[in-house]
C-alpha cells in the first residue's frame, strides 16, 4: 500500500534502469523498493518512476534535495499528496470527504448485510440468530414490525465481513426455518432499489407488498440478481457501474446520478464516435468527481463512470468518460502520452492510462482470434483423399470385391486416426490390389510416368512380400506397397491420376491409392537412425491442389474451413503442474538409478582390485618358497656330495693305515 515513505519521481531519462534510480536514492536514504513505470507494449521507460524509503524522514529529506540523473533534475512529490493534506482545506471540499467517507461505510455495510424473506411470524431474533450462524459471528439482527407490532415477514442480519454473508446466501438460501422455506439474499440501500424498480417491472410486482414505510425505516431491501437469470433480465443490483473487463474496454455507460449519466435501454454505440475513452490504473479510492474534476480541465464531458463490480461493488480499476468532443477525446490520448503534460493524470497515488475504447464485438473478436490456436498437425483432411462412395459416379465399373475392400481400409483407417500418435503422411502412398506380378522396380515406373514431371522425385517404392523363414527369403507378393515422394504435390498429383484407374491392372482388380497412416512414435525411431531431410516431411506449410480431374479419381480432400476446425483445448493449469511434477520425479529417479549403478560398479570394481592384490602377493609368495626350495635342495645336494667326498678320503686313509699296519706285523 502506497505510504507517506513513497515518491513519485517525474522527469527521468528514457534509458535509466530500476538498479540506477536505486542506487541515485540509497545515498539519502535506505531504499525499500524501486522501479521504473514502463510501457506494456513497448517497454519503454514513460520518465516516471517510484522509490518507497524504510522511513518517513528519508523521504522528506529526499523532498527538500535537489536530485539530478545525468542532465535531468528530477521532480518529486508524495505519493499520497501529504503535502497537500497539509494546506488549508476548503469548507466544501472538507463537505464533500465527509460524505464519501459516510458514503464508503455505508457501502461496506451494505457488503455484510443480507435480507431474510418468507421469515416465519414464529421466528425471534435470538432463534434466527442460532440458526443463521452457523458460518460466522452475527453483529446485529433486525427483524422489521409495523405500527401495530406485527411482523412483516423479513430480517435483516449483518455479518462481521463480506465472505461469511456470501457463504451463509450461498450455503443457506431456500432452506427451511421453522416449516417455511425462507429466501436470503443481499440487501441494497433505498435508491437502489427504487432505480430496479423502474427498469424492471417484474421486480417491482415481486415486492409490492412492502410499503414505502419499510423503505424509510430501514433504507434498504434486498437484491434480486442472484436468483433472476442474466437473459431474462438486467442486474437488479449496482446498476450505476459498468461491467466491463478491465482488459476489454466495453461500453455500457452508466454513472451513479442519473442527470449525468441516464439509463440506456438500447446498447450504445458511442464507442465508434471516438469521443470515449478508457481509463486503465485507476485507484480504488478514487472517486468520479475527482476523475471529473481532472478530465473536464480539457474539455466539456457527457458523462463519467468508475467499473464497479457488481457483487461486491469494489472498484475495478478502470473508469470510462466520453467527451462532447472528439478533438477533446484525442487531445485527452495525446496529453496522457506526453513527457510534459502527463503530471495531470496523476490521482490518489495512480498515474492513469488511457486510451481509446473499443466496441465489446471488436475485443471479444480479437479475444477469440488471439486465444483460438486452430492447427492440423496430423494431416487429417488428406485422409478422405481417393475415397470412392458407393453410389457416386467414381464408382461405376468398380467391382463388389473392390469397393468392399475400400470399405474395410477406410474403417481401419478412422480407426487409428482416433489415435493422437498416428497421422496422414503428405508424401507417402499406400497403394492396395497390386498384382503378383509387380516388383519394387515396375512400381516406381509406373507412379513415375503417372506424374509425367523430371522435377518428381521418388524417395521409396517397396513391395510388400511373406517373408519365408524356412529359407531366409521373401517370397510372394502381398498385394500392397509404399510409394514415397519428396514433396506433397507430385504425390497428390499421383494418387489422383492412378487411384481406381481402370487403365493401370484391370478394370476388376483398380489400384486403391490413399494417403499412407505413419506412426510418429515409430517414425521418430527411424528419422534418429536416417540422416535424409527428405523423410522429415510431417505437416504442409500450405494447401497444394492439382489440376487433375478424372471421372475415376475418387473424393478432392480440402482443408477444413473455420467453423470445422476444432480449437485445441488450453491445458489445465493444475495437470499441467503434475505433469511437470512427474518429469521432475522421473528426472531425479533416473540420476538416483544412474548414480546407484555408478556406486556398485565403483565397489565392484574396487572388490576386483582388493581380490587382484591379494592374488599377486600369494603367488610373490609362492614363487618366494619355490626360490627357497630350489635354494635348499640345491645347497643339500651340494653337502651331499661333499660329506661323500670326505668319506672317501677317509676311508682310503682308514684302508691304507690297515694295510701299513699288517705289513709292519709281518
């Protein structure tokens, strides 16, 4: 809400951005929120701008300063005209804002007060009370007596707050207390009433039971606008407002003070005259004199009126005026556009927009232009191409057997175009009744001098053939095929010269030409493994037509026409975020699974590694012992040979010292 912290700052330059105008305002001041008023439709900067300080004493420094950007000095002033609260306030206008104030509490009550008819003469104040507030506090209940004491048949009861008296008319209306069926329903002040009567004279029959007495006493009654349809009758209830959308701009003028602004029964049509305009950015404490007061410093108005909505009878936000001239009406346009002159349009904290207003056919038109998304992505008109009906003229000579069979493909064929994943190629024909005798070669031939064009380039020509699995070959035909070309009109020019030709097999067996059905799922599988542009064909940029017209050639397919079309419908807010939702969940899932596999290859590998390790060192240590081995067998074997060798000697020794001693005996 716009505070005494907040300045509205004019004469900025064109090219300043929301972070310099900051930066420019922090040095007096912290800064709580800044920004540049650009245009919607440009996005130009319109020179103005707001800046709200933490306190108030830095927006009145930030006043009495004198601040520059580049060349420009800025001017400055209150959002909400403190200054000028502080001069000395005309007696009459002093008058006039204590009247909207009683005005603006006399509304707010109103919002919470609601009328309850067909009120049983058993009923008490304390007993309605209990029974109608089952949804809300109550603050006060009236139930109206004549002069002699007895009851009139209504209440009246006010609420704490708008929502709970809307809740309890929504929720309570036409339910039954104490054996009656009671009607509750929002309760308007005298003069509006009064002016529901005077436009709608069923209304006035429905409630002629209540005395002016009643008006008087209580200066209100309750609105009928809920329970009458809106074909039958006008709104009943805030009729001085328009119930024009803020972004439409309609005119249905009508103002509070019928002098200014008198009730039209005919729709007008002033909006083509170009002396109304609409007003955009309007603040909800604004009033229409006020806005009157600034508009006829430009010219003479016929009236002005602030959009009211009305349930609730808040501002919209937007006002029209239409002015007794249309120089003032452009002047008004031109002015609110201006660097210079735009500062008038400043009120209660807004700067206004304004523009021309436009007739509610032409925005509901430009609506509907601008929301209709009209697209054939599949093709689907091309699928009644080459059909022949069983009584048309294309017909005659064509066999039972034939005209059977066209039959069962055209079912099959709306079959699978109930299916969203299946559309009509532009470029590819299927052609049935093919003879045993026609390979891949003699079907190019033949849809190559049907087209009779060199420019004609036939991308495919394929037989379908039973594929023999005893002896890994194909074998027979069967009866169908596929013939692709690289653009749509030699295709279309194709099937049209071929399709039920009596010339091209026989005139009992013609060729059943159509469109071929592809499936996009599949096709995208193959447009990833194929590199050709040419098979990438899926939608016509425009409608190519032929010149061919045989007595033969079957149904002209046409594109739809407007009122055949079928708007596609917008996708729900709410599916559309669980569709989002899920992706998201897929997303994450798939980077979970990802991650898990990267952990068990990570730890397997990591196990291989450990068990590599261990296996090296055992056969180290295998080969260490082995070494040993070798080591010690040879060492052994060398002692071996060495205690033998000792042995010997001694031996000898022994020996010779046995024989010496014998000999020496002797």
């Amino acid at each position: 809400m716009i505070t005494s912290k907040t300045i509205f700052v004019h004469n900025l330059p064109k090219d300043v951005s929301n972070e310099e105008l900051g930066d420019i305002f922090s040095d007096i001041g912290p800064v709580k929120r800044c920004y540049v008023v650009t245009d919607k439709e440009s996005g130009q900067s319109k020179g103005v701008g707001y800046v709200t300080f933490a306190f108030d004493a830095d927006a009145d420094n930030a006043l009495k300063r004198t601040v520059k950007i580049r060349d420009n000095v800025l001017k400055l002033k209150f959002t909400s005209s403190k200054a000028e609260k502080s001069k000395v306030i005309p007696i009459n206008k002093e008058k006039r804002k204590a009247k909207r104030k009683e005005n603006k509490l006399l509304k707010q009550q109103m919002k919470r007060k609601v009328i309850v008819r067909n009120l049983s003469f058993k009923a008490t104040e304390d007993s309605l009370k209990e029974w109608i507030s089952k949804y809300g506090t109550i603050k006060d209940v009236t139930i109206p007596k004549n002069e002699k004491g007895r009851m009139r048949g209504f209440a009246f009861v006010t609420f704490d707050k708008f929502t709970t008296a809307y809740k309890t008319i929504k929720e309570m209306n036409a339910k039954q207390f104490l054996d009656r069926i009671v009607a509750i329903d929002f309760a308007l002040p005298k003069e509006k009433y009064l002016a529901s009567i005077s436009n709608d004279s069923q209304v006035a029959e429905e409630d002629k039971q209540l005395s002016l007495e009643e008006l008087e006493e209580h200066k209100e009654i309750e609105s009928d606008e809920e329970a009458l349809p809106d074909e039958e009758t006008e709104s009943i209830a805030s009729k001085e407002t328009n119930n024009s959308d803020d972004s439409e701009g309609e005119n249905n003028e009508t103002d509070e003070k019928e002098s200014k602004a008198p009730k039209l029964k005919k729709k007008s049509n002033d909006v083509n005259e170009g002396r109304t305009v609409f007003i955009k950015n309007v603040s909800f404490e604004t009033t229409t004199e006020s806005l009157e007061e600034i508009l006829s410093k430009i010219g003479p108005l016929e009236y002005c009126v602030i959009t009211e909505d009305p349930l609730t009878g808040h501002s919209k936000g937007t006002a029209f005026a239409k002015f007794k001239r249309k120089e003032d009406a452009e002047t008004c346009i031109q002015k609110s556009n201006s660097e210079d002159e735009s500062d008038m349009f400043f009120i209660d904290g807004r700067q206004l927009n304004l523009c021309l207003a436009v007739s509610k056919d032409n925005v509901e038109k430009a609506k509907a232009l601008k929301n209709t998304k009209i697209r054939d992505k599949r093709n689907l008109y091309l699928a009644r191409e080459g059909l022949i009906y069983p009584n048309s003229p294309a017909a005659e000579g064509v066999s039972q057997a034939d005209l059977s069979k066209r039959i069962t493909l055209e079912q099959r064929k709306r079959k699978l175009l109930q299916n969203v994943l299946y559309f009509v190629s532009p470029t590819r024909l299927c052609i049935h009744n093919l003879p045993p005798e026609i390979n891949d070669a003699k079907l190019r031939q033949i849809f190559k001098q049907a087209v009779n064009d060199k420019k004609a380039v036939i991308t495919e020509a394929k037989v379908m053939r039973n594929y023999l699995k005893s002896e890994g070959k194909f074998g027979t035909s069967k009866g169908f095929g596929f013939v692709g070309f690289k653009e749509h009109k030699h295709a279309l020019k194709a099937l049209r010269r071929i399709n039920n030709n009596p010339e091209t097999f026989s005139a009992h067996k013609r060729p059943i030409v159509e469109f071929a059905i592809e499936n996009k799922a599949i096709l995208n599988k193959k447009l990833k493994r194929s590199k050709s542009s040419a098979e990438q064909t899926t939608l016509i940029d425009e409608v190519i037509d032929t010149d061919d017209d045989f007595p033969f050639m079957g149904v002209k397919s046409r594109p739809l026409k407007e009122h055949e079309k079928v708007q596609l419908p917008k996708m729900n807010r709410k599916m559309y975020e669980v569709r989002k939702d899920l992706r998201q969940r897929g997303k994450t899932l798939k980077a979970e699974q990802r991650a898990e596999k990267k952990e068990v290859i990570k730890r397997k590998f990591k196990k291989e590694k450990s068990l590599n390790r261990k296996e090296s060192k055992q056969l180290k240590k295998a080969e260490t012992i082995n070494e040993m081995d070798d080591f010690e067998v040879q060492f052994l074997k060398k002692r071996k040979a060495n205690n033998l060798e000792s042995n010997l000697s001694s031996e000898r020794k022994r020996t010779k010292k046995i024989k010496w001693y014998q000999s020496e005996k002797a």
